[in-house]
C-alpha cells in the first residue's frame, strides 16, 4: 500500500514537478488550463469507482486501474498542447480515483479502528516520499540532453515505468481482503476476521443497499467531512506550483528540484507524528489536527509578511504549509472508524473524496498571473482555509 500511494502521488504531481522541466512552455498550457485538468478525473468518476470497488475484488480492480494509468502518464510525453493533456489526464484522473477509496476499504477490512489512523497514516505520508523521489528524480532528467525528447518527456517516461512495473507486482500479490491473503494461513484469515468484528463495518459485502446510501446522504456527519475535505485542501493546490514559487525566490532550477525533497521529508515527519499522538490518545484526532494547523497559519503568514530579499526565510514558510496535510489524513481514518456498514462507508468515502476535490480544483485557480510574483491573495486564502 505504501509504495503505492508513493506511486501514485508522483503521478498526480507530475504537471507540478514538470513545471520547471518545460512542460508549462511546451505544451502552452495557462494557468486556468492547468487547473480545469487537475481533478477533472476524480470529480467525475469518484462515485462510480467507489461502486466498482464494491462490485469488484478490490486488489484486482486497483491492479487494473494501475495498469491503464501507467499506459496514460507515458502518453504525457507524446502532448504538444491543452486539448491531449486533458485525455491523458482524465484518463490519470479516473483511475487513480480508485487508490485513495480502495485503500480505505483495505483498511478498514483488515485493521482495527484504532490501527486504522496509524496505517492511513503510514501510506498517506508516502506523499513526502513521493516528493523527495521525484525531486530527484527531476534533478536527473535535468541532466539529460537529447534532440528529440526534452527532461519533462522523459521523466513522464520514468514515472510510468515505475507505475507499469508496479502495476504488474500489485497484480500478483496483493489481496481483496483477509479471506484469501496469500501470506495468512487458513487459521490466521479466521483471525483477521475475527479481530475486526467490532468494527462493525464488515469485511466485504458484494450487494448494494439503497438504503445504506439514503443513510448516508441524509446523515449530517457525511456533509461535516466534506465540507471539511473541501475547505482543508484548497491550500494543496501548492502541489502544481510549488516549484514554480520555490524557482521565483531566486533558486536555480537545479536548486529547486533538490530544495523540493526537504518538503517530502516535512510531510512524512508531520503525518507519522500526527497520527502517532492521535493513536496514543483517545479520541485526540481533532485536536491534534487543530494543533498542526497552526504552523500552516504561520507560514501563510511568513510568505506574506518577509520581503522578497529573503529567500531563505521564505522558503521555511513554504515548508511550514506541508503541516496542514495532517488534518486531513486524520479524517480519512475517523470517517472509516464512525461509518458502519459497507454501501454506507463506499458512498460516505466517494463524497469526501469528491469534495477533496473541488478543494484542490478550486485552489489551483488562485494562482493567477496578475498576482506574481508574491501571490498574496492565493497565499492568503491558504493561511485562513485551515
């Protein structure tokens, strides 16, 4: 699971990490294009991957959806304007839409509530890996020098390898639930069922009920999370510019792709502590996410307050944003851990998700050209949406 979502969140960034390979010029892409390909996928197809996941062995149905999003991001490389990145994208779109959804269903099949912040929590903070690999991973395509393919293609080329490979390894080996995991033994799958029981989400359930989904559109916990999901990742917009911004301070682009493995290294440290303290005390996860907002805050404000000159200084505010992704992976694993009943979790999930985002959608549209260099208004709407 954790490799996979390290995968996973490299391709979603890969038009953010591209941004200063060439990507953004070679393409012609503006900022508002940018934006409408994003999300376009999830948004969309949220729900019907969520029922698919429902309908199908979820291994094998993320296993396939991998497989045709590895295919799509090397298809990134042959784009040469707005009209082939939005295919390729809302292809990466709709399959990566099952990732997310299909895991908290994983979890939920195969760890208790309390263990369930803590895994949500181990795989989501594969984000700050993804960061740290693909930084690297841009610092070498920068270093490639050919006549027909520019650094952006090839990185395009790599990620989808990577993800191609992968795709097959998940094919093979990973389990629709604990009732045929490979590596438990019959004693040990009636164990893992067993453990989870008072969970009362169940392990698997093929049926849909009507109204289990009635039930969750009318419970008002459903709308509180996706009302939270929405507001809570506007700032992850960040994800397509922040090497854009980190660039403006005066950096090298080399500079830049090595300066963005420090925000890999700040996500994974925040998210393991995060849900470490949320795990240790009960009932804690709100307030450990109000408190790891408050670093958010700051470096919204540190942005918009130090001048230009001090590169360094606004640097260390940029990373102090990379706090607020706590919050949010502490309620992927709250919704799973107060919502019983499988059809109800599959569409409490797709809503949550679909409100992630019109979050992360709506935040890319910040970032406009008449508010560079210093982007105050984009980095003011990020200071006060935690």
């Amino acid at each position: 699971m954790c490799m996979l979502y390290l995968v996973q969140f490299m391709d979603k960034a890969t038009l953010g990490s591209s941004a200063i390979l060439g990507i953004r010029a070679a393409t012609h892409l503006t900022t508002n294009q940018l934006g409408t390909i994003f999300f376009l996928g999830y948004l969309l197809f949220e729900y019907p991957q969520n029922l698919a996941l429902q309908g199908f062995p979820v291994g094998k149905w993320m296993s396939c959806n991998i497989l045709i999003w590895s295919i799509a991001l090397c298809c990134h490389a042959a784009c040469t304007n707005f009209a082939g990145l939005f295919v390729v994208r809302l292809i990466l779109g709709i399959c990566e839409g099952s990732i997310t959804a299909g895991f908290m269903i994983v979890s939920s099949m195969f760890y208790t509530r309390n263990e369930q912040t803590l895994r949500v929590g181990y795989w989501f903070s594969m984000d700050g890996a993804a960061q740290i690999i693909s930084g690297f991973i841009s610092f070498g395509t920068l270093h490639i020098h050919t006549s027909r393919f520019e650094p952006w293609q090839w990185y395009m080329i790599i990620t989808g390898t990577i993800t191609f490979i992968l795709a097959i390894c998940f094919f093979l080996f990973f389990p629709d639930s604990p009732t045929n995991a490979w590596f438990l033994t019959p004693e040990e799958r009636v164990l893992a069922v067993m453990r989870i029981k008072h969970n009362q989400t169940g392990i698997e359930n093929k049926h849909f009920k009507m109204e289990q989904m009635i039930e969750a559109l009318v419970d008002p916990k459903t709308w509180m999370f996706a009302l939270f999901s929405a507001i809570d990742n506007v700032p992850n917009s960040l994800i397509n510019q922040r090497t854009l911004i980190v660039a403006s301070f005066g950096f090298t682009d080399l500079q830049t792709t090595l300066l963005s493995c420090v925000d890999g290294i700040v996500i994974m440290l925040t998210i393991w502590s995060g849900v470490k303290l949320a795990a240790r005390y009960p009932n804690s996860r709100a307030y450990v996410a109000i408190i790891y907002f408050i670093p958010t805050i700051v470096g919204g404000i540190v942005v918009n307050i130090l001048p230009w000159s001090d590169s360094v200084g606004l640097l260390i505010g940029v990373y102090l944003t990379d706090f607020g992704y706590t919050g949010f992976v502490l309620s992927l694993s709250w919704v799973s851990s107060v919502t019983a009943g499988h059809t109800k979790r599959i569409t409490t999930n797709a809503i949550m998700l679909s409100a992630f985002c019109i979050g992360n959608a709506a935040g890319t549209f910040m970032w406009q050209e008449q508010y560079k260099p210093r982007n105050h208004i984009p980095w003011f709407v990020n200071m006060i949406s935690p």
